[in-house]
C-alpha cells in the first residue's frame, strides 16, 4: 500500500464519494469541455487538497454533504490555478504530463481555468454555502495577490525572506489553509477551532513551498522539472534568498548577474546550485521547512489519539518527504 492510500484510509470512504460527485459537477453539455475535463480527471494528480479538506471535517466533527461541497470548490480552485500558472509561466508540461496550455493553447487554457473557477463559485451559490463561498473568494484574492508581488519583484530580484514568505503564505499557504478551514466549517466546528484548522493549513502550506523550492537543488529530482528550473526562470526561493544575505557582497553580485541572465547555460546554472550548497541556503530552508511543519504537527497534538489524527500527522510528514 503507498503512503497515500495509507493516510486516505480513514477518509477513504468519503473520498470514493467524492470522486463520484466531483466527476457528475464537471459533465457538460459543450463537447469541447467534456473532453477537456475528462482529460484532466484522468490526469488528475494525489488530490491531497481534498484530502485536507476530509481529514479535517472528520477531526472536527462529522463528515456531511456541505465537506463535498467544500472538497469540489478547493480542486476546482486549484485546478484553476494550475492551468492559469501553466499559461503565465509557458509550460508545455505538469509532472510529465502534457499541460491543457499545451495541447489546446493558451487561449483554451484561460477560458477552462475560469470556467472552473465559476463552477466553484456557483456551486456553493446553489447549495446555500456563503462560509464557503467567502473562504473560496478569499483565498483567490490572496493567490492573485501572492503572484502579483512575486512578478513584480522578479523584476529588479531584490526578494527579501520576509517578502518570500510573504509571496508563498499568499500562494500556496492561503489555498492549503482554505482547505483545512473549509473542512471545519462544514462540519460547523467552532470559531477556536476553525482558527486552529487556519493556523494548521498556513503552516503546512509554507513547509509545502519550501518543500518544492528545495527540489530545485536536488540533482535526483523526478518532479518533471529540470533541476534549476526556478533559477532558469529567474524565480527567488529561499535556499538562494538565503546564499545571497550570507555571501560577501563580491560573489553576491557575479551570482545574481548569472541569475538575471536571460538564457543561463547548463553551467551557470551548476555555479548557482554550488554557490547555494555551499552558502548553507540548502541546509537553512531544510530547517525553516521543518520548524513550519512541527509547528502544524503542534497544534495537532491537542486533539485526541484518533486514526483520523494520525492519517493527518502523517499527511503532513508526507508534505516534507515527498519525492515529487
């Protein structure tokens, strides 16, 4: 049995359901869409926003219909989100697999990532869920912005840690914690503890990211993203935000030249993962990654032994040991 299926199998009922309802929301009556949709469910990838989304109803109460209806928004959410990311950074490929970008343009791809955005609206519109549908809104609001700072700061590189957590509590810790908060507020826990889902969420989101900036310096990667891809995009994550602050000001300079490159050599990009090693930004970010999810784990712990728990524990140990 995979460590997924292991976490999922206090959920795994729920989760069959769910895979039910989500597939009957995404029928249409335009072909092209179909086609589509059913293109990206077959492709569709851990789900473990969904699986937040459960874990944390069944912690905090019982599961119910409105949990389906929270689990639907938070993967139209973030399938949305994918497909438009795919557009903005021109990816032909997501995890080996062809991009909706890719296969049907960037045009076709914008119009399906909206449209699944409206779906996730309406479907809480039309099932009465207003909680819902503001914690959805919120958090498009938040990834909007978090992408929006971290174009603009590209520009000129002068990213801060401060500024980096700053981007990815907005980018991808806003939509893990809409998922756990989601959950709770289905299941009509209270406000204390859906502020603890929020807390839970944002922190696992952080150690997430920086799970997924660090694979950008492991030279065994099997993500489906060339090791260097965020350095050849000229991306600032924290490994190098933090080789850069503790460098001399001599090698910071030659560094960030190579980075503000436009076409980096294969080379340059070997210097620049070198310079991060050495520098400690690998180590760094390891420890900032692993202080964020013992932090989640903490609050954690105030709950009852369960094997909901548990699964939840090990879904977040899963979040910082994954391969890919």
């Amino acid at each position: 049995m995979s460590v997924l299926n292991k976490i999922k199998e206090p959920i795994k009922e729920e989760m069959i359901e769910f895979q039910v309802y989500f597939k009957k929301l995404m029928e249409s009556k335009v072909f092209l869409l179909n086609i589509i949709t059913k293109y990206i469910i077959r492709n569709k990838g851990k789900q473990m926003r969904p699986m937040f989304v459960f874990l944390s109803a069944k912690l905090n109460g019982k599961v119910q219909h409105s949990t389906h209806v929270a689990a639907a928004m938070i993967e139209l959410l973030h399938t949305a989100s994918l497909v438009h990311d795919d557009v903005v950074d021109n990816s032909d490929k997501r995890r080996g697999v062809f991009s909706i970008k890719a296969l049907w343009k960037s045009k076709i791809a914008v119009l399906i990532g909206d449209f699944f955005l409206a779906k996730g609206l309406l479907i809480a519109v039309d099932n009465n869920e207003f909680d819902l549908l503001r914690i959805m809104s919120e958090a498009v609001q938040e990834m909007a912005e978090g992408e929006l700072i971290q174009l603009e700061k590209s520009r000129s590189l002068n990213i801060t840690e401060d500024v980096y957590f700053d981007i990815i509590r907005k980018k991808t810790a806003t939509l893990i914690s809409s998922a756990t908060v989601a959950g709770a507020k289905s299941v009509n826990a209270s406000d204390e503890l859906v502020a603890n889902m929020k807390n839970l969420g944002t922190y696992i989101g952080i150690a997430f990211q920086i799970k997924d900036d660090l694979f950008d310096y492991q030279s065994n990667s099997i993500i489906g993203k060339p090791v260097g891809n965020d350095i050849q995009e000229k991306k600032m994550t924290l490994p190098l935000i933090y080789a850069l602050e503790k460098s001399e000001k001599k090698e910071s300079k030659k560094i960030l030249k190579i980075v503000k490159k436009k076409n980096k050599s294969n080379q340059n990009i070997k210097q620049v993962i070198e310079f991060v090693k050495k520098s400690g930004g690998v180590k760094y970010s390891e420890e900032k990654m692993n202080f964020y999810k013992n932090k989640a784990i903490e609050i954690l712990n105030n709950y009852e032994q369960s094997q909901t728990k548990q699964a939840f524990t090990d879904l977040i140990n899963y979040t910082t040991s994954r391969k890919k």
